[in-house]
C-alpha cells in the first residue's frame, strides 16, 4: 500500500504554460507519455496567419476546440471550417471530432490557437462537426458557486465516439468551481473510472494577467495525491485520482478550464462521488440564486 509520501505533487501534476511544449504546440499531453497516465492527452497549437499542422491521430480520437481565431481543417478528402471566436470567454465555438487513424490538417488563414482533445480509441466514429449554436449550456450551483458549462463532448451531449469526454467550464471571478470536491477513480454501480485533464486560460485584470487556485487531494491511502497550485493562462493540471476541487478563480478575473476525460471501461460514462464533507453545498445552490452575470446562458 502507498503511504502519502508516495503522493504525486504539484510539481508532478501541474504543468505551467509552454513547459510541454514543441514546435507549434505550446501544450503536448499525450496518453502513454508519463507514467501512470495511460487514457486521455491534449495539445494546444498556436498557429501564425496561414499556417497548418497535420495532427496524427494514430491511436487516438479527438475534438478540435478553437480557443482563439478560426480555422480550417482538412480529414479525409473533406473540409470543415470551424468559425472560431475571439477567446474563449466570449462564446461557445464550434468543434471537429475526428476519429482514431485520422491526419487532419489544421489551417488558420487568421492565426490563432487551437486545443486538440484526444483520448485512446479502437472503433471507427464519422467526422462530426458540432457548431456553436448546438453545443448545450448548463449552468452549475448558485451564489458564488455558480458557473457555466458548455457540453459539446459530454456524455449525452455527443455519443458518437469511444471514449472521450469533453466540455468547458467558466467560473466568473471571485466564484468557487468543480465544487463540491468529487471524484470519479473507481467502477461503481455509481462511479466511473476516468482520467481528467483541467486545461486553463484565466482572464487578464487591468494591469497583469490573472490567476486562480486548483486542489486535488488523496481519496484513499492507496490514492495518495497532493495538489494545490496557483494556475494561469497555458497551464494544465492531471488528476489521475482522487478528490479534485475546488478550482477558485480570483476576484476580477474569471477563470475558464477545458476538461478532457477517458477511462478504461468499455462503457463511457461520467458518474461521479462528491466529498462527503462537502457535497451539503449542494442544497444551498437553490436559495442562493444564479450568480447574475450568468444569467440568461442556460441553453
């Protein structure tokens, strides 16, 4: 049995900005590349006016998340353009899920930067492009627990794949998120076993970039994890188990993260465990109201 002085850290876990990067990937977080993280990668390219990259897709499936600027892509004798946005705290995007032994190739007339959400595959799924207007809008909590979530690869959401799980979380500055904490580390009648990767941009205040907090923390003594680390724009944080939450974005600057989960059951599903010492927060949601800078977003 692990002892907690096994616990993955921070500095095991928490990937700042540009740390993992090549070439024209600022990001690169493959599945298999680092012990103990076998499902789930991501990389995020940063391509200039009217440049490309082809994307190897050899064991993987993947969404194309456009974070900033649009950009075409190119995947088996198709085109598709995804339209794209000014940053990702300002809309949903479109998205291009491409299946496992695809090489899209990923074309910005503009510029831009662009996540590639990936998670290992066997079975053959068709090209799929969800657009903006689709993607579903959940918000989450109440009070200064509420935010929103844009489920263009959840479960329920989009089912045409093996196994990745995708959205994108935006948590209003000065608001707690991923809270109550949760796990999802184990097959239950109730649970699912998976992988998470929290990818984050946070909004820039009048004079600096912004910043936020992330905690993951040991859900058993054979768990043993220790995670709480300031994060900002670029940095990716792995929760390969236990308790993860809350992520809090600091007061003036809100706080935007990208979740990529897969796991190794046949079944994809998303079924999670709240911390027993916070899921009561839950019933405050109803009382508290909807934060007010989001309403009106539910879609």
């Amino acid at each position: 049995m692990s002892s907690t002085s096994d616990a993955p850290n921070s500095s095991d876990l928490h990937l700042p900005a540009g740390s993992t990067g090549r070439g024209n990937y600022e990001t690169i977080i493959d599945p298999g590349a680092r012990d103990g993280w076998a499902h789930t990668g991501l990389r995020v390219l940063a391509l200039g006016p009217g440049e490309s990259e082809i994307f190897t897709a050899n064991s993987v499936e993947a969404m194309i998340v456009p974070l900033n600027g649009a950009c075409e892509v190119s995947v088996g004798g198709e085109n598709y353009t995804l339209r794209g946005r000014t940053d990702v705290f300002a809309s949903a995007t479109d998205v291009l899920y491409v299946p496992v032994g695809s090489l899209p190739t990923i074309t910005s007339a503009g510029g831009g930067r662009f996540a590639v959400a990936t998670a290992v595959a066997t079975g053959p799924h068709p090209v799929a492009l969800i657009r903006a207007e689709d993607v579903p809008v959940e918000i989450r909590g109440g009070g200064n627990m509420t935010r929103k979530v844009r489920n263009f690869g959840a479960v329920g959401a989009f089912d045409h794949c093996d196994s990745l799980i995708a959205c994108e979380v935006i948590t209003p500055g000065g608001n707690w998120s991923s809270y109550p904490a949760h796990k999802h580390d184990e097959t239950t009648e109730t649970e699912s076993e998976l992988e998470e990767i929290y990818y984050y941009e946070i909004q820039d205040g009048p004079s600096g970039p912004g910043f936020g907090f992330h905690q993951t923390t040991s859900s058993g003594e054979a768990k043993p994890i220790d995670v709480l680390s300031e994060v900002r724009t670029g940095d990716a944080v792995l929760v390969p188990h236990g308790w993860h939450g809350p992520c809090a974005a600091a007061p003036g600057h809100d706080m935007y993260y990208l979740n990529v989960m897969a796991g190794p059951e046949a079944d994809r599903a998303w079924n999670i465990t709240d911390h027993p010492e916070q899921t009561w927060v839950r019933g405050t949601w109803a009382d508290a109201g909807i934060d007010p800078r989001l309403e009106g977003e539910h879609r």
